[in-house]
C-alpha cells in the first residue's frame, strides 16, 4: 500500500533559515491541513483530508503504522512534520 501525503503548515519560523527538522520542532510549527490518498494494486482513493479540530484521521495513521510506503514531492518535509 501506498499513502501519497501532503501537509500544509505554519510557523513562526523560516523553513529556508531553519531546515525542515527545525521547522518541524519549533513549538509555534501547526499544521493547517493534511491531504492523503491511499492507493493499492495501482488504484488510488478518493483524496481524503484532515484539518485542525478533526478528530485523529484514524485511516492515515492506521496505514503508516501497518508499513504504508509514503509518496510525497517533499518527502523529507513531510517526514519532519509527521515526526514532530
């Protein structure tokens, strides 16, 4: 299985002066939204989203925890922002 993942963020820190990981730890770092799509055997789901006040997105973490490869344009970002 496949998760292609998309966050969008904000913060009071500069991605380009801190890197990723230190945008991803600063504490005023949110994320806005998350948008996923699962995709199995070459099919993919309809896109699904979770934004600030959603409750866990139960689907997304599910697939990560059981080994899903995450599909992103900005992989390491959105590793950092997963991470912390």
């Amino acid at each position: 299985m496949k998760v292609h993942l998309d966050f969008e963020t904000r913060s009071e820190m500069d991605v380009t002066k801190g890197g990723a990981f230190r945008y991803a730890m600063d504490p005023s770092t949110e994320i806005l939204i998350a948008c996923w799509c699962l995709e199995e055997s070459g099919k993919r789901s309809e896109i699904r989203s979770w934004v600030q006040g959603d409750s866990d997105p139960r689907e997304l973490i599910d697939a990560v925890a059981s080994g899903a490869t995450i599909v992103a344009h900005n992989a390491m970002f959105e590793y950092a922002i997963w991470n912390y």
